[in-house]
C-alpha cells in the first residue's frame, strides 16, 4: 500500500496556496533562526574550540566552586518552591471548588489572587520582603525589634517564589479538580468514608499527575527565574544570576555559554516529562465534565480554618503589593514615615523615568501585536492544517517556554553580536531595540499560541472547513473565520504579552544597551543599590501600567468579544 | 437553478489510512468506481466505518486519494483544493459561521464570488424562500431550532449554485420526527434546483426515501450500485440484503432456473445466475411470508407478538429462525409459542444468492 499518492496531492494543494506557504515558510525562517539558532550556537560555543570537539570548557565551569554551589542552590530552591506553590495552590483551589465561601471579601480575594501573576512584576515581592522583614524591614524592626534580620538568601528566595508562583498552581488545579465528577466522591461518601477519607483515597489520587504537573511547571519557572534571586538572594546565587555574573562580571562568554547549556539541559528535562508525560496524564484522568454541581462543604469545622489559612496567605501578599506604592511614598523607609512625593517626582527629573517608561511602552507596544497574531496563526496551523513542518513549528514554539530568558539572552549575545556563526550578517540586528521587540516576541510566544490552541481546539472543524468549501482560501478562512471566533485569546494574547514584555527583565537585562531604559533594568539597578524608594516608585507605576491594561482588556472582551455571543449558543 | 448540471465519477479511487492503535495501513476506500449522473440524487450508504463519508470527502477536496481519480463533469479534480472545487457540502453538525447572520452566512460564499451585492441580496432572499426562512435574515444562528440551522446550511451551499450538492449525514442531529419531513423537504428542493447530489447517511430508510440510486459500502468496499427498490429485491450478496430492510436467510439448493429446494421441498424463487445444484441463501424477507395451517415449509412458533400494524413471529425452520411479520392481523388466525405451522410464501418474493 503507497500513500504517496495523497501525500503529493496534499503538497500540491498546499502549494496552490501561496499566501499559506509563505506564511509557513516565514515562520520556520523566524523560529529557526531566532529560537533554534541562538540555543544551538550555545551548544557550539561550549562543545567546540580551535581543537575540534571538547568538553574543557564544561571542565573549567564545572571546577568553579561558585558555579557547582549554583547547581545545588537552584534546585535545592526549586525543589522547595515547587513542592510549597503545588501544596499551596492546591489548598487555595479546593477551597474554592469544594468549599462555601460565604463573603464577598473572601470571593474578592481569591480573584485578586489568581490575577496576581498575571499583572505582577517578577520581582515586586523581593522589594517588599526586604522593605517588610529585612535590616529596616517594618514588621521585622519596628513591630518585632529585631534590628539584624537578614532576608536574603535560600528562605528569601524561597518565600518570594513561592509566593509569586503558587498562584498560577492555583489556577491550574482549580480547572482540574472542576472536572472532577462530584458523584465518585458522593459514592466514596456514600459507603462510609469520612470527608478526609475521600479527600485522601478519592479526589488526591485522581489529581495526583495535576500536582505533579503543577509542581514541574513550578520548578522550571523557579530556576529559570532571575530577577528575585538577583534582588533578594544576596550572596546565595543561582544558575541565572550566576552565568549573569559570568558574562557580566568576569566576560567569560565560552563559560558562561557552558553554564546556559547546563540550565538548559535541566528546565529541558523537566519540560519534557511535564508536557508529554505529566500533562497528557493529568487531562486524561480528568477530561470528563462533571455531571452537575457539586455539594460545598458548609460544614464549619471544614470552612472556617481552611478559609482562615487561606485568607492569611491570601492577606498576606496583597500587604506585600501594598507595601510598594507606600515605599515609594515614605520620605526614608524605616526611618522617617512621613508621606512624600518626592520619589515619584525623582523618577522623572532626576532619573529620566519618562524616557525609561516611554521606551518600556513603545517596545511592548509593538511586540504584544506581533506576538498576539503570530500565536494565533500558530495555534491555527497546528489544530487545523496538515503539513509536513506542522510538528516542527509547535515543537519549537513550545521549546522556547523552557528556554529561560538568561540562556535565551546569552544566545543572543553569542548569536547574534558578530552576525550569525559570526559572519556579519544580521549583525546590525545586535544592540537595536529590534532586538529587543524580537526577544518579548519569542518569550511571550508560547503563552500566546496554547491559549490560542486551546481556544482552536473548541471550535467544530466542519466551521472552518465549510468556509472553506465555499470557495475562500486558508487566508480568507483565518481572517473572516478564525480570528473572528477566537477574538478573545487573541485580545488576552495582545495584553498578557504586553504585560510580560513590559515586566521582563531576565533576557533583556543582557541585551539592552545605553540607548534604551528599561523600567525592568532600572528597577533592579536601584534595588541593587538600596535606593528603595526610586525602585518602588518605578515599580508602582509599572503596576499601574499593567494592571490598567488587563482592567482595559477585560471591558474590550466585555463589549467587542464575539466569542462570548458564540459560546452563548450551547 | 444550477448553471451547469455536473456528474461525478471516481474511478478506481482508493484511500489508506493508519490505524492509530495498531500503526497499520488498510484501506478506508479500496478500488471504488462510481458513475454520478448529472441531475440524480445519490445516497452512499453503509453503516460507521464503511468509508462513506471518507468517499465524500474526496469528491469535496478534505481528503486526497490514494489511488485513482475524480473527475466533477469532465475535469479532473484531484490536485484541487476544496475552495476551487465546484461542489458545496452540508455538514453534518452544520457549521454555520456563529459570528454572522442569517443573511451573511448564506451570502458568504457570494461575497467571495465577489457578486454584486444587489444581486447578492436577491439571490439570498430567494434561496431563503426556498428553504422557508423568509424573513429570518437578521436572526443570529444561535436564535433557530436545529431544522432551520440545516435549512440554512442548504440554503448556503445552494445560492453559490454548485455543480455538485455534498450531504454529510445532514439529519443525524434532528429528532426522528423532523427527520422524516426534512428529507421530504431535500428532495423538493433538490428536484426543484435540478442538482446532482451526493448525499451520505447511515440510515437506510432515509437512503430508500430519497434517492435515484443508493451506493452502498461496507469495510471500504462497494457492494452494490443500483436503485433502492434492485438493492431490496435482488441484493448483490447477503451484507446488503441484510443491511437494506431485514432479510432471513435460509438455506437451499438451486434445483432448475427459478426453482429452489428447502428441506426438500421446491419452491420458485429467483435463482439469477446462480448455477442448478448450488447451494444457496434464500433471502425472505419478513413481510415476504404468512403462517398457515398446510404449506410446503413446516416450521415451528418460538414467539408472537402483537404490534399493531403486524403480528410478530419468530419461526423456527429446520435450524435457522426465521422473523416473519404477518401484517393485518385482525381477522388473521394467531399463532402461538409452541404451534406447528406451515410457511405460505407471497408471489414472487423470495431471491436466491
């Protein structure tokens, strides 16, 4: 039996298709040369030298007493991290889908929470644990008299992570234990078990891959992470800040690459068990809808320490933001509490903050776009065309999601300084805030495309196909068609790529040049510093900034989202 | 209404496919050569699995085949994509765009015809009133019932006029009632429109109700092209007999032309080209047959059962059980569990494979 037949008919209906395959084309071209290439020119700058093929660069990395410490540092934290967020995620998720919340203020909170990670700078919260608990902390000195507590470090890092990243586990177990059909545990109930009887041999059990899931998506972001360790981790390094350091401090630009390989070979690993092990298992278990709602708990020995504990936390990390705006309104903090603008006005005059805030904008502004309609068309290529480079595309794009921004900025660094493999060419690319567009693309990419793809994988096929049967080609389909329906996942692609763009700072801080301010970049020069109140001052107005722009794009969803008038029709 | 009246024909068209489980290749279609006169309706017919809908989708362009070509009238089609095809599918879950109305869906193929949109505007509030939606125009598709989400679908597929009209088992998603009289209403409008369509359905009752001439398939194999009434009456072979109605098979031996013996006694029955001496399968079909008291077949009653309309007999002949509905029953003797009765067998109703 041959298929060739098919396969040669199929090439040629795609190739009847010029807008298509260009498209395609233009998009192995960019991925290839800007997520491949640069991971793939680490590879050769650690693995070959004048002699031909070696590993005496991993060597003389791998003999740094700093650079071994860094190893054991960043996954004895993302360890930590993972296992808490997991935990904690999961105990704010079960209280919200198994337990009544009876007040506002508590259903208030939660909300608050799960947005958090979405509109939050990465480091916000190192600022405020050392604004809170550090040398001049509030609670630490003037609430507990303790006058040499020192936050940096493990515990540091460790609490600030777990704190950023428990929310987005939250938000990941919350869908699956939804999908739980109350029925299995109203029979476990039913034959005699006690409530934490079935919590421990019903529901625990069947989300058992979700906690893995959720505690590997975790991990990866905690040592991929830069900016809390760079803040907060005083002497404690981690891989990011120590290739930083690497690059930045010794110009070791062949060790550092080795380091990068070393951090990539680990998030790498952890990825792929988590996207093709962890995450196919954790669906498959729970793909079901449940068969109709579930009982909350009333019970009040259950509701009101579980709520408790969860609004403690909960209370807790909004203090943390709070604390922010307050910093940058305190004349010095920990010593003199007298309200002051005069940070905010220092930021402007004396700092350049509008030229900082005017170059941050304008880059996210044109890369959120960009990244938005690229996931889109991704997404729509994956879920509804066969191609031969289908697999490569959703292959690479998913890849650069376990790329952290430090590796991917050494990349570019080694890729792209001296033109590609040095020859020159593109060369011009290097030191422009083109560059810079091109690196919030390939960072916020692969959020972009599996919202996207989620979002296409709703939608019957027969729709797509009809229109196509009616005589429009995959360009006409996608504009009148596809992007229509999936509006809403393009306009949350558009604002969270924004929104990452504008709060990212671990691939930039290595590639910006004095050209462009970066609030990112400036942020963590101040906090290095100590100047606390010029670093908050930045910082609440880039939390204005991102918070205005999720507020703005869920009044558009509100009024022009079409897919809510289609999801309507169920 | 259509411009030009196109058939279709495949010849020696084949599909393979992977099986996911086993990662092996069959063939979904295997050498299938149809002839589609232009103008008739046509229903390919089979239960889930056959290829049915793997056939249409070819003729649409989704899939490409293996093996063999189709030609839409006298052109070739096989290299070209489904947007330059000639043809216009119904689907089976409709697949209306949910962002427009009633009006732009059904204007949609037009508008990429790049039609004046006067002439767009009366094309459309035309083909409405032929489906009988006048006036729905500004209705979102979410605002009509599932019979009016298809009358549209049809209505979109025909106002581009296509050489060809493509069903995809368009009524699996109606309750049985609308069924019955959307069908009625297909075939209306598709006589009326004076198009050649293909249609694909699992349903048989609904494959006889509609169509000139019934392909019907099974394991990727055609076994049968013909009219509903020669798929009924003389079956290709024991799959169809059974698929199409319900068919008892008894065996036999061919005895002369058009003479058959069971269990030794002979009966006319039509033996085709079956040779004299073979053994064969009598096919009978449950309303080809009554119960009586004297006969030439003996058998015994296993169960009866009133159903109104009939009396339901299963009955035992040698060692096959035969289904026989006896229609008519008020005035008619009724058998019991248990009675020994002979089998009366109408004129002309019995067929040898």
């Amino acid at each position: 039996m041959a298929k060739s037949q098919s396969a040669s008919l199929d090439r040629k209906k795609l190739l009847a298709d010029p807008i298509m395959v260009t498209t395609i084309v233009l998009l192995i071209v960019f991925l290839t040369i800007f997520i491949l290439y640069p991971l793939t020119i680490l590879l050769v700058d650690s693995f070959i030298s004048d002699s031909g093929i070696t590993l005496d660069t991993f060597k003389r990395v791998m003999e740094l007493a700093n650079f071994r410490r860094a190893i054991t540092n960043t996954l004895k934290v993302g360890f930590l991290v993972g296992i808490a967020s997991a935990l904690i995620g999961l105990l704010f998720a079960y209280v919200e889908v198994y337990v009544k919340l009876r007040t506002r203020f508590m259903e208030g909170l939660f909300k608050v929470v799960s947005m958090l990670p979405v509109v939050s700078p990465p480091f916000v919260l190192s600022l405020s644990m050392i604004m809170l608990f550090g040398k001049a902390g509030i609670i630490t000195r003037f609430l507990l008299k303790i006058y040499d507590n020192s936050v940096y470090g493990f515990w540091g890092i460790a609490i600030v992570q777990t704190l950023t990243f428990f929310p987005v586990c939250y938000m990941m177990l919350k869908g699956l234990l939804k999908n739980i059909d109350p029925s299995l545990e109203e029979a476990a109930r039913d034959m005699g078990a006690s409530r934490f009887k079935v919590f421990m041999t019903v529901t625990f059990p069947l989300i058992l891959p979700g906690l893995g899931n959720a505690f590997l998506v975790t991990f990866i972001e905690s040592i991929a992470d830069f900016a809390n360790p760079m803040i907060i981790g005083g002497s404690y390094d981690t891989l990011a800040t120590t290739i930083y350091l690497q690059i930045t401090g010794a110009y070791d630009k062949e060790g550092a690459a080795a380091m990068a390989v070393v951090l990539l070979g680990i998030t790498l690993i952890m990825f792929v068990v988590q996207k093709y092990y962890l995450e196919a298992k954790s669906t498959a278990t729970l793909s079901g809808k449940a068969s109709r709602e579930r009982m909350l708990i009333t019970d009040k020995s259950v509701t009101v320490p579980l709520t408790i504990i969860c609004s403690a936390l909960a209370i807790f990390v909004v203090l943390m933001y709070i604390c922010v705006p307050f910093g940058a309104m305190f004349r010095t903090w920990g010593y003199d509490f007298h309200l002051t603008f005069k940070w905010f006005g220092q930021v402007f005059t004396k700092y350049k903050g509008f030229k900082a805030f005017k170059d941050s904008f304008i880059l996210s502004f044109i890369s959120a776009p960009i990244t938005a309609l690229l996931s889109m068309i991704i997404s729509y290529l994956v879920v509804k065309k066969k191609f031969k480079a289908k697999g490569f595309i959703e292959a690479v794009s998913m890849l650069a999601m376990a790329v952290p921004g430090t590796v991917l900025g050494i990349g570019y660094i080694r890729g792209f300084s001296g033109g590609i493999f040095g020859s020159g060419f593109l060369q011009g690319l290097y030191g422009t805030g083109m560059i810079l567009v091109i690196v919030f693309i390939v960072r916020s990419l692969p959020t972009g495309t599996r919202s996207g793809i989620s979002a296409l994988r709703q939608i019957d096929k027969s729709i797509e196909e009809s229109a196509y049967d009616m005589g429009a080609d995959s360009f006409k389909v996608f504009m009148t068609v596809t992007l229509p329906l999936i509006k809403d996942s393009f306009l949350s692609g558009f604002v969270t790529s924004f929104v990452r763009s504008i709060t990212a700072i671990s691939a930039i801080i290595l590639l910006v040049t004095p050209s462009y301010l970066l609030i990112t970049v400036q942020i963590n020069e101040f906090a290095e510093k100590g100047s606390y109140g010029i670093a908050c001052a930045f910082a609440s107005i880039l939390i204005l900034i991102t918070y205005g722009s999720v507020l703005i794009m869920n009044i558009l969803m509100k009024y022009f989202g079409t897919s809510r008038k289609v999801k309507a029709l169920d | 209404m259509a411009k030009e009246k196109k058939g279709v024909r495949l010849e020696h068209i084949s599909k393979i496919y992977k099986d996911p489980k086993t990662g092996k290749d069959f063939y979904a279609v295997h050498d299938a050569n149809i002839e589609i006169e232009p103008g008739s309706f046509v229903t390919l017919l089979g239960p889930s699995g056959c290829g049915k809908t793997t056939t249409l989708r070819m003729i649409a362009g989704f899939e490409s085949p293996d093996e063999g070509e189709i030609y839409l009238g006298n052109e070739p089609i096989n290299a070209l994509t489904p947007n330059k095809r000639d043809t216009a599918m119904v689907f089976q879950s409709y697949a209306l765009l949910p962002h427009y109305n009633i009006f732009d869906n059904v204007a949609y193929g037009l508008k990429l015809r790049k039609v004046p949109a006067d002439e767009i505007k009366r094309k459309v509030t035309d083909i409405l009133r032929l489906v009988g939606l006048e006036g729905m125009e500004n209705r979102m598709t979410n605002q009509l019932s599932g019979g009016q989400q298809q009358r549209v679908a049809l209505a979109r597929a025909l106002v581009i006029e296509p050489g060809v009209l493509l069903f995809d088992e368009p009524l699996s998603n109606l309750d049985a009632k609308l069924r019955v009289s959307m069908r009625t209403e297909i075939r209306r409008i598709q006589q009326e429109a004076g198009i050649t369509a293909v249609y694909v359905t699992h349903d048989q009752s609904e494959a006889m109700a509609i169509s000139d001439k019934v392909i019907i398939m099974n394991g990727g194999l055609v076994e049968q092209i013909s009219t509903p009434q020669e798929a009924y009456y003389y079956p290709n072979n024991k799959f169809v007999a059974d698929f199409i109605g319900e068919a008892n098979f008894i065996k036999g031996t061919v005895k002369k032309q058009d003479v058959v013996e069971i269990q030794g006694t002979e009966i006319e029955c039509a033996t085709g080209s079956l040779d004299v001496g073979a053994e064969c399968d009598i096919v009978l079909r449950p309303e080809g047959a009554t119960l009586s008291d004297t006969g030439s077949i003996k058998g015994c009653v296993k169960y009866s059962c009133f159903m109104g309309a009939y009396q339901d007999y299963h009955v035992l002949v040698g060692d096959t059980l035969v289904k026989i509905q006896d229609y008519n029953p008020k005035n008619k003797k009724i058998y019991n569990v248990g009675e020994d009765i002979f089998l009366k067998f109408e004129n002309d109703t019995l067929y040898a494979l």
